[in-house]
C-alpha cells in the first residue's frame, strides 16, 4: 500500500482536509500519515475531533511565536528526518499558509512528489493577502500535481505555465465537508446563540479577522456594523469574534451597547456551519466562508478589496463590499430592501464545489502515482445547492 503524508496547521486546513483524510483512511490503495504544525491549537482541536482525526505527529513549531523564517526553517527541520523515516510517496498540502510553503518545499527536495489541494487561487497583489499569495505561487512551482477547485484557478495556473495534465478540477473540499455537517445535529453550546437562532429573528452573520485590514479598514467597518444595527433593530448581528486581541479592541467598544449585536466566541466548526445556515446575510473577510455560504444559498458581503475567489462574484452570489462604512450600510440596506436583489444573490449556483471533490481529488492522486486514473473535471453549472 502506498502511503501520503499530509501536513496542515490551520482550522480551515483542517476543514478542508478532513473528507480526504477520512475518504483515505477506508481506501485500500493509499494509507494517509497525518501531521500536525498546529498553528492553531483550540480551533483545529475542535476541528479534528469533530471529524474524528488524531494526527500521526505533531511538530513542535509555533512555540514562543516565531517569525516567518523561524517557523519556516522549523519546519523544515523537523519534517525532514519524517520524510526520511516514513518514505512517502506522495506529500499533500492544502492552501496557502507558511506550513504549506515549507512543507512543500521540504517534499521537493527530499524528490517527494507534492500534490497541492486547492491550488491556482490567486489574487494578483504579491503582498495581499500577506505571506499567503506568495506562499501558494512557490507551491505551484514544485508541486507535482495541482487540485484546482475551480476552472478558474486552472486557468491560473496554465498562465503560470503549469502542465495541462498536472491539473485535475476537483471542486473544493469545504463543501464536502459542509454537506456532511449540515446533516449533523448539532446543538449550539452558548446560550445566547441558540436563543438567536430560535428567536426566528432575521441573522446579519459577521466574521473579520484579516491582518491586512486590522487598524482603519476594521474601524470602518466596526462604525458601518453599528449603524447597520441602529437601522435594523428587528435584525440581529451574530458576530463570532476572533480571538486576537486587536480585533477585539476594535469591534467591542464600537458595538457592545448595541441591543442587538451578540457577540460570542468564535464557534467551532459544526457550529459556525449551522449558524451560517440560519442566517440571512453573512458579511465576511474570510475565504472559506466565501466558498461555504454560497452552498447554503446566503448572500456574501466581503469585507476586502480584493479576493482570490472571484468565481462567486461572477456567480452573483458573493459581493466585493470592501472596508467603507458607507459602502457596507448602502449594501446591506439594498440586500433588506429589495427582494429581488436578495433573491437574486441567494439562489446562484455554487461554483466552488458539487460536493465530489474528495473523490476527484483521490482518483487524480491515485493516477499520479500509477494505481488509478482520474476522474472527469467538475463543472460547475451542473452543481445543485445544498438543500
Ligand atoms: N469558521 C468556524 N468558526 C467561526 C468562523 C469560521 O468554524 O467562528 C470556519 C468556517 O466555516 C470556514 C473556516 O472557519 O470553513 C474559515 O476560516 P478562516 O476565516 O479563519 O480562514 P480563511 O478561510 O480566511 O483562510
């Protein structure tokens, strides 16, 4: 049997991975090792025991918050002697973060072929978002074969002379993993949010914590949320707050006297899924959450300039909002108030994913290392949304 390690650190790694780890672990070909840079630590536990994975090897990476080339060279040390020891044949990274670059790079030269799950997302500005663009640009250098969740993204890659037939189109393994989660019962922990969810009121659902806009850009935010929650007293705005600090410091002060916005801590993962499917609007700086939302039929406002998910924009699902205050009321006033434009933004189709992606991805791994052959591309005008 052939083996794959898998390297990932983050919750949305884990998210995104967890379908293929599980999908492997019942296969007969291909056996998956699981190792953990564990960049997050409560968030990627929640994530993992949602979904029943207990990484092989965790490294000691992240302590005493290192800087990028420190956590990079780490990285790279200590995975080196896991290469030599387990031999894989293949070594899987999902994403853009500096786990996935140096792991990768770490896989090219021990001559270990890299598969790259969520490959050619780009969103042209080298320093946004910040090390990630650059991190998954050197990854599809070396990477020996290239899961493009979308079509776009192939294209991507192609203008960035990558191989035709290094590219397999798979559709993107978050909606894998929703669909399956959706299906779960899940209760909410907190109090406060299941009296939310059960109030039947309308949910505004906010998520922001991107480095790239703490300081002005948040702060425009935060004032545009509090005049959305002046406006809208009917509504309530269910803000899962990131943990950092910073982020904190801004959206609080700004909004905490305001009767109907709830702050809670940030949800895990089956949670968060099922508060995005009682929702009504999601405004978001977050990638993942652009991909998922669509697949539960919520309009997105996103809250940056720029994304490397344009395909939803194009589906008219997802809308680029930005960080001006009057920018962020006037959208959210026009989504309350015209239904069509409502309706027209809540019933696209999802072009992320079909929910097929695990098994594409697997059939063209299986090809790579000569014991399958692939699958056709997704396409996705042929994608019903959840139901
Ligand atoms: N998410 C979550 N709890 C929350 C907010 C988000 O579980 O309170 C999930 C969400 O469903 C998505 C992922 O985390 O799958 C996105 O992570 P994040 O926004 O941190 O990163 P990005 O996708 O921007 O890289």
């Amino acid at each position: 049997m052939k083996t794959i390690m898998i390297v990932y650190g983050t919750r949305p790694e884990g998210i995104k991975i967890a379908p293929l780890v599980l999908a492997l672990s019942r296969a007969h070909s291909l056996k998956p090792l699981v190792v953990s840079t564990r960049q997050h630590t409560d968030m990627l536990d929640q994530v993992n025991t949602f979904f029943g994975i207990t990484p092989d090897v965790t490294l000691d990476v992240f302590r005493s918050n290192p800087s990028l080339n420190l956590l990079s060279a780490r990285i790279l040390d200590q995975l080196d002697p896991l290469l030599v020891e387990h031999a894989p044949d293949a070594l899987l990274v999902q994403g853009d973060t500096t786990t996935v670059m140096a792991a990768g790079i770490a896989a090219f030269y021990r001559r270990i072929p890299l598969v790259h799950l969520e490959a050619g997302l780009r969103s042209g500005n080298i320093m946004s978002p910040y090390p990630e663009e650059a991190n998954r640009k050197i990854v599809s250098q070396i990477a020996a074969l290239h899961l493009a969740p979308t079509p776009e993204a192939r294209d991507n890659l192609l203008g960035e002379h990558v191989r035709p037939e290094n590219i397999a189109v798979t559709g993107n393994t978050v909606i894998d993993a929703l669909h399956y989660t959706v299906s779960q019962d899940v209760p909410f922990t907190d109090p406060s949010v299941q009296k939310v969810v059960d109030s039947g009121r309308r949910i505004l659902l906010v998520t922001s914590h991107r480095r790239e806009s703490i300081g002005e850009p948040m702060q425009h935010t935060a004032r545009a949320l509090a005049q959305i929650a002046d406006l809208f007293p009917e509504d309530v705005i269910l803000f899962p707050i990131h943990k950092n600090p910073a982020v904190r410091d801004i959206f609080v002060p700004a909004l905490d006297p305001k009767p109907n916005v709830v702050f809670t801590e940030p949800l895990d993962y089956p949670q968060f899924a099922h508060a995005l499917d009682a929702s009504h609007i999601v405004l978001t700086d977050s990638g993942g959450v652009q991909e998922e939302a669509p697949s539960l039929g919520k309009p997105v406002l996103v809250l940056r300039d720029n994304t490397e998910r344009p395909e939803a924009i194009t589906a008219g699902t997802v809308k680029l909002v930005g960080t001006d205050t009057e920018r962020i009321v006037f959208e959210v006033t026009r989504l309350k108030n015209n239904p069509d434009t409502y309706r027209a933004m809540a019933t696209a189709v999802n072009p992320y994913g079909d929910g097929h992606a695990t098994e594409r991805s697997i059939a063209a791994i299986e090809q790579l290392l000569g014991i399958g052959t692939r699958k056709p591309d997704f396409a996705p005008h042929v994608v019903p949304r959840v139901a």
